[in-house]
C-alpha cells in the first residue's frame, strides 16, 4: 500500500509540474496572417476597428463594443485619423509562426488624432482563460516623440470592473516606448493570476500623453501565452490513481 501511494504521489506531482511548465499561445496578433481566419492591417480609410485573432482565438476591439473606445478614421484619407498602418516589426515573433514581414501595411497603429482627441481612449481584447492560467502579455511597441506616452494595461472578468496589471512608459524621445522594432527586448508584462481558468477574459489597454495630431504608437506581435490550468486536487489524484491502476494490470499481466 505505502507503495501505491508513493506511486500515486509522484504521479500526481509529475502532472502539475508538467501542466504548470508548457506555456501556449492561446492568442496573438501580428497584423498579418490571414491563413487561419485572422485580420490583416490595412492603411487609412480602410484601417479595421475589429482584429481577430492572427493565431488562436481572441477578438481586439476598437470600434465601441466591449468597452473599447471608438476610434475615429475618415471615409476618405487619413486625415486626423486615429487608426492607421504603417512598417512592423520582427521582434516577438521567434517560435510563433508570425509574419516577420516588415513593409508596410505590417503594424496596427494608434494616432493622436485632431486636437489628441484620441488620448485617453482604449482598446479592447476579449479571449477565453477556459483551461489555462498565469497569463503573459507581450509585444513589441514603437512610439513617435509626439505619440502616445503611456499605456495603462488592465484586466477583467466582466468588461466592467478592471484591475492593472501595468503601464508601458516612454520619455519624450521617439522609440522610448518599443523594446524595440529594430534591437531591442520584447515588452512584457507582469503575470496576470486573476482570471485563471475564467471563460471570459478582457483585457484593455488605455493610452495616454500624445501631444500632436501625428503622434502616434505602433503595435506589432502582440502574445497572449498562458499555461494550462493546474487540475483540482481531486482531479488530479484520479488522473494519479488511473496511472496506477494501469501500472498494477500491466505488472498482473
């Protein structure tokens, strides 16, 4: 019996330290990829207010629904427009699949718009945490020395009441707040706990500090990595007990 249970313990052990190290992409964005259903970027007047998800399932907002901010774009021309498309990035895509396509159309872009109408306004992703936990958000971000300086990143379990997780801050200098689409590191955010295993995630981004019509932010190869959710206890000594069961068959045969 004491065998069993060593049996049964390390089982038990071996499948939450497996669960808890293989992190997935459950959604991403790099602006691009259409082969899978996903939204391509396009310049202003055609820019979408509506991006689903490049790789995974997620849909990112910008249109007014959700909670987002409806971000203005002209019918014709790119005139004070918010939304726009310019060159992308390569950086965050290693291990993805992204397009690692730089010319433009490549990144979604965030403009001041006329009289920075558009500071304080925010985009929306909504994706399901259904089975996964500890939530990464990474990306790779480009600011003009007139763009937008902060970027106030939140989540949600009900699009309603939203809790930080943290700002991306650039100074004055253009390029301060990108990590970078030429040398530098990806963006990271810290790890969000708060909505493990909830099957409606929301996370808003909220951007701040332009200070010209033609500032502006680029946003490239946005990650949503998690990994699976640790099982209950319960579950986890059944799926232990199971392996077990086949261990004796296997030695009675």
């Amino acid at each position: 019996m004491k065998k069993i249970f060593a049996l049964l313990s390390l089982t038990t052990a071996m499948f939450v330290s497996a669960a808890q190290t293989t992190t997935l992409l459950i959604a991403g964005w790099d602006f691009q990829t259409t082969t899978t259903g996903g939204t391509a970027v396009l310049a202003s007047p055609a820019t979408p207010k509506v991006y689903v998800a490049n790789f995974g399932s997620g849909t990112l907002y910008l249109d007014g629904s959700e909670g987002s901010s409806d971000w203005f774009v002209p019918a014709t021309g790119s005139t004070d427009t918010q939304l726009n498309a310019f060159a992308g990035s390569n950086v965050n895509t290693a291990g993805t699949g992204f397009s690692t396509t730089t010319t433009s159309p490549a990144a979604l872009v965030v403009v001041g718009g006329a009289s920075n109408a558009a500071n304080g306004k925010a985009a929306v992703f909504k994706f399901s945490m259904t089975g996964f936990q500890d939530l990464v958000i990474s990306l790779s971000a480009q600011r003009t020395s007139t763009g937008f300086a902060t970027q106030a990143w939140e989540y949600s379990t009900d699009g309603t009441t939203y809790t930080s997780i943290g700002s991306l801050v650039g100074g004055s200098t253009a390029g301060t707040i990108r990590n970078s689409f030429t040398n530098s590191d990806t963006l990271t955010l810290p790890t969000v706990t708060g909505f493990n295993n909830a099957a409606n995630a929301y996370v808003r981004v909220t951007f701040t500090g332009a200070t010209a019509s033609a500032g502006n932010n680029r946003l490239d190869n946005i990650q949503f990595n998690a990994v699976p959710a640790v099982p209950e206890p319960s579950c986890a000594i059944l799926i232990g007990l199971g392996g077990i069961g086949l261990i004796v068959r296997r030695r009675r045969q």
